[in-house]
C-alpha cells in the first residue's frame, strides 16, 4: 500500500476521462452540456463531465441493439465469452490502483477500502460469473412420450443499468457481470457523483476483447439520463440500485414506454438484534459498529436500527460506544483512515439535518453528532449513537443514509421480531444470540432479504442481495441474478411415428 504522500501525488497527476463512451467513441453531449464533479475531500472541481441526454441515449440503444441483433457478442459461444470476462477482471487488477483513487476522488471513501476491498473484490465477481456462464444448463420438461419439450435461456438483449455513487465500481460490476456473461449489449449509467472508474472500465472491456457496441458507459443525472433510459422504448430490462423514490419513477417509466423489465434494489433500514444470550457481547459491540460506521455509513444495507434487550442494554451501548473510537473521520487518502469523508457538502447536510431532528424529537445523543473539518473542508461526520429512540421517530424509520445509530431497547424476543419487521423497508438484519434455536426462529420470522446471524451485512458473490417490501424486489449476485437479464424460452417438439409403428 502506498504512504499518504504517495497518495496525494498521484491525485495532482491523475487525469479523468469527461465523455460518453458509445460504442468506442468518446462523445461530447450533444447539447454541449457538462456536470461538474468534486471531490467531498477538498470541494474542489475535478473536471466537467459531459451531461448524457436523450440523443446520446438513443445512440447507445441504437448501437447496442445492432451489436445484439449481429450476434458480436450475443451469439459467442460461453467459453469465448468467459475467456474475455477473465481477461476483464486481470486487466482490473492490473489497474486497481487507479480504479481506487478514482473512486476515492470523486466520492471520499478511504483509500484502502477502494483498494483492497471494491477493486479486488470487482475483479472476483467478473471472474466468477465467467466461470460460471458455461456451467448452467438447460431442462427437458417431463412431456409424454409423443413430444420433446426443452426449456433454455437466451439473453433479453439491451440492459441498462443505473448505479450509485456509494461503491461505484463494484456496484456497476454487480449489473455488468450476469449481464454480460449472459451475452446481453449493456449501457451503464453510473451516478453523476462518480463517474471515472466505469468510464476507464470501458476502455478496459475494449482491451479485454468485448466487441465494440456492446457496452456503453453514458455520465449523467438521474433527471436528464436516468430517465430517458427509463423511457427508451427498445431496452428490455433496466437494472437499478438507488433510492426508493428513484425507483418508484423507473417503474412509472417502463409502464410510459414498452414494458420493460425493471430490477430494483432500493436500499433500507436494517435492524440489528442483540439478545442477552449473545456469546459476546463485545465481539457484537464490535460488529455493530462496524455495521453502521463502514463507508461512513453509505451502505443501503447499513444497520442503522439497533435493538437491544433491556437487561444488557446499559452494558452495550458502553462497549459500543468505546468501538466509536476507531471509526473517527479522516482523509480518505490517508492509509490509516477507516472512514472518509461524505460524498458531498449536499449528502452532509442531509445527514446533520437527522441528527439535529433526532436531538428535537428527544432522542439522547451518546456520542458523536457533530460535523468535522479535516484540511479546511467540513464534510465529514463523526460517529454518532442515539438512545431513547422511539418507533415513530424519523430516525427510527427513514434511511440517513450516513455514520448514525438509532437504538432501541426491547423485552421480549416477539417485541423484537415485532419492532424490526415494523418498517416500510426489508433489505437485511442482524441477529445475535447463542442460542440456535432462537436464531432460526427470528431468522424465519424477519421480514427481510438476508438475515446474518452472529455477524452482520454478511454478503459474498455465491449468495443473492436484495429484499423486499420498499427496499424492491431485484436480486444481485449468485447464479439468481441469470435470472433478470436471460429469458426462458420453451420448445415444443411433436414428435410423430415412424411409417408403420403404431404410437405408444
């Protein structure tokens, strides 16, 4: 890992890619326009970036849908296209370095996460949906003996993905990956705070072998290129991670235009059970922070609610609040720093406002709760814990979507489940007891995508993400994400006897 300084003089040199990338192009927006983006570390511009609208949209469809139509990559057999996915993920390692500080850049997350965490972590997940592209099968229905019926997956075709700014690269990597090993064209919309790292993947994909037309990487905002995406009438699914209200649009959208596929994942409000009868309490101490205090608290699977059996309650929040410690803020170039900074002035208002409407409403402030300036910039925010909350407080209910903790005391394992399940959210949950059979019991009864028992926000490339309720309906990673972007088709073949043999 290289020193802060080292860091730092990589920054001043780095350059950054500012165009649409269509095809192989790079191209200006047609209407000239550019968004800026800063870095939260410094409020300093970065470079202007070319502002996608509904031409540049159109001409991504249009050249993803003559490469699909031409078979470049669609109709490649499974091993060349694993082949070239391979060769993805070694060119991302390769680049990790510079796939990290472009993502620390643009949105403070520290630098030895970006590096050793999202970048590696991309890499893995190319490579295992190319090696399993050539594993899935095909069925043969049980028919009658006079008819063959088959059941295969083909690729829908044009999948747009819209992405946040939270982990950019390894999140357009969770949509690229099935998608592409599923011989689908692509068109990524990463979000307008972080751009770079999916605009140098594309060059990258170029260079692994991806034909060209096949992946398209179009900068922009939600309002201008989001929703044109959203309206194309000739893409056939739309993957998306972001907020609620974003999601609900896209789905408003795909009804406006032609149907389309919408795939959701929408974030959450994620409890976190501590039963008395934990194994350690200071090891879930540990794991409690960390689950609300990783990337500053920009995690929609964040566990944001913390529910606490009284009689250990008072001993919890002490452990806790000593974890508090190593979570304090700091640049995110800096190897040491395990939280940065938030993604902008804008994101650490937002945040501030919780905090201060937390203290309003007359929740008790543990520690924490302040904004801090690190090099003359105040867009950080220390770790902060609330006690006394009530189920109908805003910061019991809405995403903060940043470094804060609502707690909650509960006296009974059905208050518990009842408490956690109250919620318009259900993307994930922590549950910690040592007793397996109480586990399972609040695991069933969670109303939630995953629930991680003795850990927290336990995630790998091999199990499914996502949830229900309002936190939507998709599901990212595992061989189930084949699923949104390949479509199953039946054929019936009616088989007839030979000249002479009578049918059976």
């Amino acid at each position: 890992m290289l020193t802060l300084n080292e860091w730092k003089q990589r920054a001043a040199e780095q350059s950054f890619l500012t165009h649409a990338f269509i095809g192989a192009e790079r191209c200006h927006a047609a209407s000239g326009q550019t968004f800026a983006v800063v870095n939260p570390a410094t409020n300093a511009v970065l470079t202007e970036v070319a502002q996608s609208g509904e031409a540049e949209v159109d001409r991504a469809v249009r050249a993803a849908r003559r490469s699909f139509i031409r078979g470049d990559w669609s109709s490649q057999p499974p091993a060349a296209r694993k082949a070239v996915l391979q060769r993805l993920a070694g060119l991302i390692l390769t680049h990790r370095d510079e796939l990290a500080l472009l993502d620390t850049l643009s949105v403070g997350k520290p630098i030895t996460e970006a590096c050793s965490v999202d970048v590696p972590g991309s890499a893995h997940i190319f490579n295992w949906y190319a090696e399993s592209l050539d594993k899935l099968y095909g069925e043969v229905a049980p028919t009658a003996r006079d008819a063959i019926a088959t059941i295969t997956r083909s690729a829908l075709g044009v999948v747009a993905a819209i992405v946040p700014w939270n982990f950019p690269l390894e999140m357009a990597v969770w949509k690229l990956a099935p998608a592409l090993a599923a011989g689908n064209s692509v068109i990524l919309k990463p979000a307008e705070q972080s751009p770079f790292s999916a605009l140098r993947l594309a060059e990258l994909a170029l260079e692994a072998g991806i034909p060209e037309g096949v992946f398209h990487v179009l900068p922009g905002t939600g309002e201008v290129t989001g929703k044109a995406l959203g309206l194309h009438p000739d893409i056939d699914c739309l993957a998306f991670t972001g907020s609620t209200q974003v999601g609900k649009y896209l789905m408003q959208y795909a009804g406006q235009s032609n149907l389309k596929q919408v795939w959701l994942e929408c974030g959450g409000k994620s409890p976190n059970l501590i039963f008395a009868d934990a194994h350690s309490l200071a090891q879930a101490a540990e794991y409690a922070a960390r689950a609300i205090f990783y990337n500053q608290g920009e995690v929609c699977s964040a566990n944001s609610r913390l529910l606490v059996e009284r009689s250990v309650h008072d001993e919890f929040i002490a452990l806790l609040t000593e974890q508090t410690r190593h979570w304090q803020p700091g640049d995110p170039l800096d190897p040491q720093t395990r939280s940065g900074a938030m993604v902008s002035a804008r994101q650490t208002r937002r945040v501030m406002e919780f905090i201060n409407g937390a203290r309003q409403q007359g929740a008790h402030l543990v520690c924490g709760g302040e904004q801090v300036s690190i090099n003359g910039v105040a867009n950080y925010i220390q770790p902060t814990i609330f006690t006394g909350v009530t189920l109908d407080m805003t910061l019991a209910r809405e995403e903060a979507f940043g470094p804060v903790l609502a707690v909650l005391p509960f006296d009974s394992e059905q208050q518990a489940i009842t408490m956690a399940n109250d919620s318009h959210y259900g993307l994930a949950a922590s549950v910690w007891s040592g007793d397996l059979n109480r586990a399972h019991r609040v695991a069933r009864a969670l109303d939630v995508g995953t629930v991680s028992v003795n850990t927290v926000d336990a995630l790998d490339v091999c199990t499914p993400f996502g949830g229900g309720k309002q936190s939507g309906f998709g599901r990212d990673l595992s061989l189930h994400a084949f699923d949104k972007y390949t479509q199953l088709k039946t054929t019936w073949i009616q088989l007839h006897s030979a000249a002479g043999v009578d049918s059976l």
